[in-house]
C-alpha cells in the first residue's frame, strides 16, 4: 500500500511541473526538425510580435495572439494555435530546386576530391569508431565486435597495417602496425574523414590502403558551456561511463572528459563436433577494463588560433586465446597505457594560411602469459614506443588555384624488453618529409573540373620514399548532377619496428634489414546525385610489391623470419547508395566484391607456392542495407549485413571460413526536460544469434545489446 500511495504522489508531482508552465502566460518552446536537431533562426510570429529561435532552436512570445506564425527557407511554413503548442514544434524539410548554376566557393577542407566523411550519430550511438566504420562495406576487421576489444580495420581488401591512421592532421599509427582504434573514445570524435587507395602523397607511411583521418571536436563559436553525463550498460557484464563537460567565452575553450569501462565479455559459443563435448561452452578469461581523458583547451582571437589537446589513457585486456589451444593462453594478458600530446596553431590571412603542429605521443603495453595450464608457450616482454615531431604547413589560395607545401620532421624510438630472457633491443628511426599539393579549378564549356596533384618526398634512416597523387573529377550541368573522377597514385609503408626488433622466443626472429612495402593503383567511379540522394560506383585497382611475409627458415634449427617476399594484386568493386523514402525515412546500402590474389615469386622469379592464392581474411564479398527512421524526438534503424567467404591460411588449402549474415537494430528517445537533454538509447546486436568466425578459431557473439543514458545541459550566455 505504501508503494502505491508512493507512486500516485510522484504521478501527482509530475503532473503538477507539467500543468504549471502551462499557466505562464509567455510561450517557450524549442524549434526542431524531423531528424530531432534544433532550428535556428525560424521566423515566430503572431502578427502582433515576433521573435527569432536561437542556436538551440528554443523562442520566446509574451502574452501571444490565439496563432502563431512559423517560417524560414528551406522548410515548409506551418501555423499553430497556441493551444496546441507543447515543449517542441517539428517543421519538415522542404526541398528547393533551383536551375544549375556554378559559384565560385572555398575549396573542400580534404586533400583528396574522392574523401568521404562519416558523422557518429549523436543519438544513437556505435560502440566505437571502428563499428562506426564498419557500417561501410569497404571497410574488414578480424577483430571481436565487443566493448574492449581490440579495434583495427583494413580498406578495401588491404592489410590492416596499410590504413594511415591521422588525428587532427598528426599521424597516431606510427608504429607500422594496424592501429587500435579502441583507444579513441567515440565521444572525442566530430567526424571522420576517409581517403580511399594510395595516399601516402598525403599523410607518408602505411597509407597504400587509404587514410583515415579522426578530426576530434572544436569549442563553439560563441560563449557557452556545457556539461554531460553518459552511462551504458549491455551483454556479458558490460558497463561504461563517461563525464565531461566544456566552457568557453570570445577567446578561451577548455573541455575535457573522463571515460572508463569494464567489460566480461564471457559469452557462450558453439564447440566443433570432433572434441565429442558439450555442445556449447563459454568464452572466458576475457576481462577488458580502460580508462581514458582528454583534454583540450584553445585559444582564439581574429586570425591566430591556438589549441593544446591531450589524449591519455590505460587498458587491461584479457586474452583468452584460439579455442583449439586454450590452455595455452589461459593466463594470458596485456596491459598498457598511452600518451598524445599536440600543440597545434594556424594564422590566417585573406588568401594565406600558416599552420603548425608539434606533437608527442608514448605507447607502452606489456604482454604476461606466467602461469597457463599447459606452460609450453610462456611469455613475458614489454614494447615502448615514442614518436615526435613538428610540421608546418603552408597554403595559399588565388583565384581557382590553391597551392600547399608542408614541411615535416619526426623521430622514432623503440624499446623491446623479452622479461623471461632478459634480451632487449632498441631502435630509432628519424624521417623529413617534404610534400607540395596544388588545386585547380577550371569551366571547360559548361563543366566544372576540378584538377589536384600531390607529391610527397620521406627521407630517413636509409630510405627514402617519393610518393605521388594525381586526381580529376568532372561535374556535368545536369539534373540530377553527374560526377565522373578517378586517380593514379603510389604508397609506401615502412617495416614496423615490431618486425624488425622481435625477440620473442628461440624460434622467431626480428630482421633490421627488411625494406619499404611499395604500392601502386588507381581508381575511376561516376556519382549521381540529386539532393540528399546519390548513387556511387566505383574501381579500384591496386598492385603491392616486397610484403613483408613471415616465412621459416633454417638456421642451427627451424625458425620464422620476416621478409620482403610478397607481392599483391588487389582490385574492387564498390557501390554505394542513398534513398530517402520521404521525410521520415531514408534507404542507404553498400555493396564491395574483392579479388586479392598473391602474386609472390621466389627470389629467382619462379612461382612461390603461394602464387594465385587468395589473400588471407579478405571477404570475396561484403554488403550491407540500413533502413533509418527519424521523427522529432525519437529514430530507429535496422541494418543488414552479410560478409562472404574469406580463407584462413596463405596456401588456401584449409577450406575457408564460412560467409555469414549479421542483422542490428537501433531505437533511440531524445527529450528536452527542464533544460536537460535526455537521451535514451537501445542497440541490438546479431539478433539472428548467428554463430560465426572472422579469425579462425576464434568465435564472435551471438545475439548481444547495449543501452545507454546520456544526460546534457548546455547554456549559452545571454539565456
């Protein structure tokens, strides 16, 4: 009985903060479109006042006549008695068609005219920016789609450790590995920008897959500020946090947040027939804990603008292993933390731009495995890692024409510590990087072409790399607009130290000696699009040369040993498309088929054994379709995806893994209460609960979900 009387008390006290706005006299309500984003600068009015809705979209009318008036250009007007006035008002998107006609306009911020850019949905977010990628079926991953896990991702069918990862123009994967993007916290990230094929002309080493580049977020423009609250909980014991908030006037920002998770990932998965077991076992030993801070503060007066970021963080990963030796790895862990220090500043003029960055970045993890169950495969070895450095760019605008010249300097440290041999090993590695980009903009006829080449000359300790880039695209005076480009450009990737300094055990090896992985390709695509909507086709064509491969050999005994023995012939076939079905629902779908085939010869030029095979985990064919849904306050999507055959081992002799379909969901609830912006959020993971393997002998989740909580109150000055 007492938690009724309870319950009704609250009921009446929420009924009570409902019904007393409604007996204020002035009318305050927020302005949003059908997607649930704020409008500003709607035109109110009741023919006696007005008023104008602010960056929020929120306005205010005293004492108002029985009608309000709403409008502003690009949304269709609409009239509302003020009786049916609530705490939001939905205008719908109008579209204005008008005749074609070229301006003249700043050029685009990316280098490359083929750049894509991907926005994380604020309201319903992806776990991280590696799962916001792979909504993208150009994108592959070996990696575990759970909180926690490790994150790296490969482009159009290339290995992961030819993805150049960039963060405000600073290059963060600068080991020459594939780079974790776990340890970016998707909270930090504003957009991501994604260049596709040979791109080193624009970022240096590891670009021969693509680039992609993090740009975190920037204080507002006007004085505010901010706070947030972000709590999730899902599957297998997943629970995060997060807590940040940010200030800033004319001239001064400062924002900050602190991040953490812990997650068990134990979850259930199917045993192979032929170990005669249960039918089903769980995956355990597979802890992931991390916490993580940024930092960033700037300044900012007429042409100069200044800003320090700092990205640090700890982590804690259990790693259970293949379950075919399980026992093996049972004691298994990696532990680590990370530093990313960046000062960065530009100074603008009218047609000149200045910029600076200088930066350092620390990387240590240490891997234990003491006490498996079967202690054959003990280890115990530390990797530190420091990169810094100093780049200017300059840029300088005509006209049509933009020119570009940058000037880089960096400098390498490695420290390998084997803990059970006592062995180290240590290495350094300095590089001066020259690079020139020009922009052209010409009106052939009643075209508009857009013309843009690159070079870029790296030169370090005993290598040395030039690189290039030419791109051309057309755009036709038709309705709806057609795009026609492509280009032709090299990549390179230096060795990683962590195959040159390997020391791990008696049976492997590290080589200082391997030399630069070198890529050439090109690329054609045409584009069609008429307002929000567009169909994109596109080739690409890639050929690598001097992989480094793993390969044993004989030495006082049978050992591995990297070398520069492979070569690569990769091509795909892309299409991407975008459909709004009307204002409320939009279609979007992509389509990638992939034929990477090894073509490595012996050092005699015969054949190697694996010459026509099939390059490890590269999907012959990945699709995906997602239907969106989004009205005021509340959106859902359901996504389809289905990833194709992809072979496990070099030779092809092994059947490969099968193909497999994964379908996601997502329902989000966003609501303005008092001045705080709640949202709610739902995910569901694989809820066809298939079971299925990206890496052999290593099972992914079967169905799993995620929820979360994000509370925000943001204030400008003058509310």
């Amino acid at each position: 009985m007492r938690q009724i009387m309870r319950g009704g008390a609250l009921i009446a006290f929420l009924g009570l903060l409902w019904l007393l706005p409604q007996a204020v006299t002035a009318i305050r309500a927020q302005i949003l479109d059908t997607k649930g984003k704020p409008i500003e600068s709607v035109f109110v009015t009741d023919k006696r006042s007005f008023d104008y809705s602010d960056s929020q979209g929120f306005f205010q009318l005293d004492n108002p006549a029985d009608s309000l008036y709403f409008s502003r250009i690009g949304y269709d007007s609409i009239t509302l008695s003020r009786h049916r006035i609530g705490n939001t008002i939905v205008m719908q998107s109008q579209e204005i068609v008008l005749p074609t006609v070229w301006v003249k306009a700043e050029l685009p911020p990316s280098p490359s005219l083929g750049a894509e850019l991907i926005y994380p949905d604020t309201n319903a977010p992806a776990m991280g920016v590696a799962d916001l990628l792979q909504e993208s079926s150009a994108f592959g991953s070996t990696d575990l789609r759970l909180t926690g896990e490790r994150q790296t991702v490969s482009i159009l069918g290339n290995l992961g450790r030819h993805s150049l990862v960039l963060m405000d123009n600073v290059v963060i994967s600068s080991s020459g590995e594939a780079f974790d993007l776990g340890k970016i916290p998707l909270n930090q990230v504003d957009y991501i920008e994604i260049i596709k094929g040979n791109a080193s002309a624009y970022g240096g080493s590891s670009a021969i897959g693509g680039i992609i580049h993090i740009h975190s977020k920037k204080a507002a423009n006007q004085p505010a500020w901010e706070a947030e609250l972000k709590t999730g909980v899902g599957s297998f014991g997943m629970w995060s946090q997060s807590i940040g908030g940010n200030v800033q006037n004319r001239r001064f920002s400062l924002a900050g947040e602190y991040s953490y998770y812990d997650a068990l990932n134990d979850f259930p998965y199917p045993t192979p027939e032929y170990w005669q077991v249960e039918d089903q076992t769980t995956r355990t030993h597979n802890r992931k804990q991390a916490h993580n801070l940024f930092l960033k503060t700037g300044y900012n007066k007429e042409k100069l603008q200044l800003d320090y970021s700092l990205n640090a963080g700890w982590f804690d990963r259990e790693l259970p292993g293949p379950i075919n030796f399980l026992e093996l790895y049972d004691d298994a862990e990696m532990v680590g933390g990370y530093q990313q220090h960046k000062l960065h500043g530009t100074f603008a003029m009218d047609a000149y731009t200045q910029e600076y960055s200088l930066w350092l970045n620390n990387d240590s993890n240490t891997y234990r495995n003491l006490q498996p169950t079967l202690p054959i495969n003990r280890g115990n070895y530390t990797q530190n890692q420091t990169n810094q450095g100093l780049r200017m760019g300059n840029i300088l605008a005509y006209n049509n024409t933009q020119l570009g010249l940058d000037l880089e300097v960096q400098r390498y440290n490695y420290e390998f510590i084997n803990r059970l041999s006592g062995g180290k090993q240590t290495g350094n590695r300095d590089n001066a990087a020259l690079a020139m980009k020009v922009q052209q903009l010409t009106f052939p006829f009643t075209l508009m072409s857009d013309t843009r080449a690159a070079f870029r000359l790296d030169y370090g300790s005993r290598l040395m790399n030039a690189t290039w880039r030419l791109e051309e695209e057309l755009k036709l005076p038709t309705n709806p607009q057609i795009t026609m480009g492509g280009y032709v450009g090299t990549g390179f990737s230096r060795p990683s130290f962590y195959d040159m300094y390997w020391i791990g055990d008696s049976q492997t090896q590290g080589n200082p000696d391997l030399k630069n992985e070198k890529s050439l390709g090109y690329n054609l695509y045409t584009l069609l699009n008429s307002g929000s909507s567009f169909i994109k086709l596109a080739w690409y064509q890639n050929w690598v040369e001097q992989l480094i491969q793993w390969r044993q050999y004989y030495l006082n005994g049978m050992s591995w040993k990297p070398f520069n023995v492979g070569n690569a012939q990769i091509s795909n076939l892309e299409v991407e498309a975008k459909i709004p079905l009307d204002k409320l629902f939009t279609l979007a779908a992509s389509f990638t088929k992939t034929k990477a085939i090894d073509k490595s010869k012996s050092e005699g030029g015969t054949p190697a054994s694996t010459y026509n095979k099939v390059l490890v985990y590269t999907p012959d064919y990945k699709a995906g379709v997602e239907l969106a849904f989004h009205y005021a306050d509340y959106g859902a999507s359901l996504r389809y995806g289905y990833t194709g055959k992809q072979y496990s081992t070099m030779d092809n002799l092994i059947d490969p893994l099968d193909a497999f379909d994964n379908l996601n969901a997502g329902i989000y609830w966003m609501r303005q209460i008092r001045g705080v912006e709640v949202n709610l959020n739902l995910k569901l993971n694989n809820i066809l609960d298939n079971h299925y393997e990206i890496y052999a002998a290593t099972p992914q989740p079967g169905f799993n979900w995620t929820a979360g909580l994000n509370l925000s109150y943001k204030m400008n000055k003058g509310e």
